[in-house]
C-alpha cells in the first residue's frame, strides 16, 4: 500500500504518478492535495508519512514544487527516511544503502516520464541491510537527540 501526498506544486505529478499506479494495479491511499489551489507542503506531507511509520502503508510518494520542502517536512516524522530524487541512481541507492521509506519528486523539475522511472525503481529495490543496517539504525538513534 502506498501513501501519496501532495502540495498545489506537486499535484498533476501526482496525478500522473497515480495514473501510472493505477495501471499497474499498485494499490494507494490519497491524502491529497486533490486540486492546484494552494496548500502548505508540510501539512500534506504529515497525514501520508503517518500512515507509513503507522505501517498502514509500506512507503510514501510525496509532491511538492522542488521536491524539496515536503522531503525536508517528511524527515521531521520520526520513522521517515526521505529522499528527494530527480535522478535513476539516487532512487536506487537510497533503497539499497538508506532503506528509504519515501521517495519525494517535485513537479516543477521532473517531467511524468521521468517521475515513472524513478517510482519503479524505488518501488522495485529492496534494502541491501547488512553494513547499512547499522547505519540506518543510527539515523533512527539520532531521532532521540533534542
Ligand atoms: C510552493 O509554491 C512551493 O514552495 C512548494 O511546492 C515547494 O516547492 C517547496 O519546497
């Protein structure tokens, strides 16, 4: 089950990504934004990563216009791991080495194409653990730190 989440900047992305899930029959909850009137990036990131450190849903695909902002809001959530991608090596590798949990593209960078490789890829590769299990579990440790 994935969770999408979107700002006004990220929404036809999303719809394009959603479209592409739909096709695969990939199943996905919506949180929204359902429309290109403005809304805040972080209140749209919290809902989705919720669901995911929830374990409602296994991973997240959030929107914004950089990709940036909703990544930066979405890493506050302690149990999310986010990564804003506009490139084929970097969402692999944050699957493989970071066990990435959400992947965050940004509407005003990447084109639909593109946006599908990236989510296939995130969606298809699995956490190598090992060595980078000790790592991610000390980005878990520093969620402890005030
Ligand atoms: C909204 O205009 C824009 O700031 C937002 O979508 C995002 O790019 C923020 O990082």
């Amino acid at each position: 089950m994935i969770a999408l989440g979107a700002d006004h900047g990220g929404f036809e992305l999303k719809e394009a990504i959603r479209a592409h899930l739909d096709s695969l029959g990939v199943a996905y909850r919506d949180f929204g934004c359902f429309s290109t009137e403005s809304v805040d990036y972080p209140d749209m990131a919290a809902p989705p990563c919720r669901a995911v450190v929830a374990g409602e849903c296994d991973k997240a695909l959030l929107f914004c216009g950089t990709g940036v902002g909703i990544s930066i809001a979405a890493n506050k959530i302690h149990g999310i791991r986010a990564c804003c991608c506009s490139d084929v090596f970097s969402a692999k590798y944050t699957r493989l080495h970071n066990d990435d949990n959400a992947l965050c593209l940004g509407g005003r960078v990447v084109g639909a194409g593109l946006a599908i490789e990236l989510v296939d890829v995130f969606l298809n590769t699995a956490f190598e653990g090992g060595r980078h299990a000790t790592r991610v579990a000390k980005i878990t440790a520093l969620e402890d730190e005030r």
